[in-house]
C-alpha cells in the first residue's frame, strides 16, 4: 500500500486482490466485505463502543482483504480482530470475553439466517470448545491484521473534514443536509472507498449525494466547481458515490444466502471447489 497520510491501495492491490486473484467474483467479494463490516457495525452497537473505534475496525477491515485473501481468513474473525484492535487504538478497550459474546451470537444468527423457524441462542459455555476456539481466533485475526499491514493502523476518520465542508459551503444551517451526509459517510464504511480515495474526495461524495438528494442547489458549473475548493476530481468523487449507492440496490434471496453461508475461511474454500473457478475467471 502506498504511504501518505494514511495508506491507499495500489493500482496493482485494485486490479488483482488476493481474493479475486483465488477466483472469487468481485461482486461476491464486494458482498462479503460489506457483511463484514455489518458485522462489526451490530457488535459496536451491542457492546456500545464508541463509533470512532467502529469506524476504525471497518477501515482496517478492507485494508487487510487488499493484502490477504478470503480463502485464508474468515470475515467473522477478522472483524472481531479489527474490532478488538480498533478498541485499543481509540483508547476505548473491549473485554475479550465480552467481543466473544457478542461475536459467537451475530455469527450463530447469520448461519441461522438460511434455516427456517426461530432463532433462539443458548450462551455457550467458558469451558467448552467453543470459547477457546474463538479466544484464539481473536488473538491470531489480531495479530495477523498488524503482521500483514506492517503495523501500519493509523486511520483518518471523515467527520471533521465533513464539518469544515459544510461551513465552507455556508451548509450548517441545513441540518438534514449534515445528517444525510453524515450517514453517507457512515455506509461508505460498508465499502472499500477508504482504502481507494482520499478523506477529501470521500466528503465531497457525501455533501454530492445529500444536496442532490435534498434539491440543494451548489455552484457545479466550470470553472466555479463545489468540489474542487477540496482539490476533488470530479471523477473520483462520482466514482465514490457508485460505491455508496451500490449498497442501495436490491439483492436477491438467493444471493444474501450465499453471503450469510461464506462467513469462514472454510465456507469460502468450499465454495471455489464447487463453482468458484468457474465464475472467477470470467
């Protein structure tokens, strides 16, 4: 990954991931991730973990899938080990019993998720199998994630930036601008756009997407562009925007079981020796 402020991914990780270069599609691989990062999302919201250290984990999430394949790790692992690290980063750490917890339920509800009738979750015991296997699983995703970025954790969160956009834009005042916005910023997270652009053109995407929305008309006309007080190419920032709308589109049931039923390594494997080839070279 290339270093600025913060890493991006190279042309090279954008073109060939680990993943796509095993034969998974890249719309599969898109889903996954996305899942993942839900995922993360419902066990900051069960733990009550502060969102910067949710947004965090998400951010360093995706950046591991562009230096590891899905054939290696589980998204349930690695993003209980994003989450667990993001938590120390931020200052606001978790207990490990209590990630486990909140982990074990989200992930036996996923599975359930493709079976009929009602979900009903027994705790698993602190003595039994189940615990163990996921307390190591949490330490090794941790300890992967900073071995396979080169320790390299440090994250640029978008609010801030968001703030000063719209002061600048004379848009505070707009309240359901900021929040629509912000909330744009928020799913964004679900995508790889952190580790493709940077916090700039991300923001501008977002204040794109909530005036259009909201009919607020910006100076959009050559050579008074919004976006390029940002140093925005208007390219980027549109290209940004189809990664957040792509998570709007309908998806069938057919393929949310799919997603729900890939959630480990093992999952993933099973799935390339069944068809995997076949629809990741095309």
């Amino acid at each position: 990954m290339s270093r600025a402020l913060y890493p991006l991914a190279s042309l090279e990780q954008v073109e060939k991931s680990p993943s796509r270069e095993d034969g998974l599609p890249p719309d599969l691989e898109e889903d996954l991730r996305a899942y993942g990062c839900k995922l993360i999302h419902h066990a900051g919201i069960l733990l009550k973990q502060k969102q910067v250290a949710v947004a965090t984990a998400q951010i360093l999430f995706h950046r591991f899938w562009f230096v590891t394949s899905l054939k290696q790790f589980g998204i349930g692992d690695i993003g209980m080990g994003a989450l667990y690290l993001a938590s120390k980063l931020e200052e606001c750490p978790l207990r490990m019993r209590d990630l486990i917890n909140v982990y074990d339920l989200l992930l036996r509800r996923a599975s359930h998720s493709n079976s009929t009738g009602d979900f009903k979750y027994t705790p698993m015991s602190y003595f039994g199998n189940t615990f163990y296997d996921l307390k190591d699983a949490l330490v090794v995703a941790e300890m992967q994630i900073l071995k396979r970025l080169g320790f390299d954790v440090h994250v640029v969160l978008p609010y801030g930036t968001l703030i000063n956009y719209m002061r600048l834009l004379d848009l505070t005042g707009r309240e359901d601008a900021v929040s629509r916005a912000w909330g744009y910023l928020n799913d964004a997270l679900q995508t790889p756009v952190y580790v493709l652009y940077p916090v700039p053109t991300i923001v501008s995407a977002a204040i794109l997407l909530a005036t259009r929305h909201l009919q607020i008309p910006l100076p959009s006309t050559p050579p008074n562009c919004w976006w390029e007080l940002f140093d925005a190419e208007w390219e980027d920032v549109w290209a940004v925007c189809g990664y957040i709308m792509r998570l709007y589109r309908e998806r069938s049931k057919e393929d949310q079981a799919r997603v729900a039923g890939m959630l480990t390594k093992k999952d993933v494997r099973r799935w390339l020796e069944e068809h995997g080839h076949k629809e990741g070279k095309h």
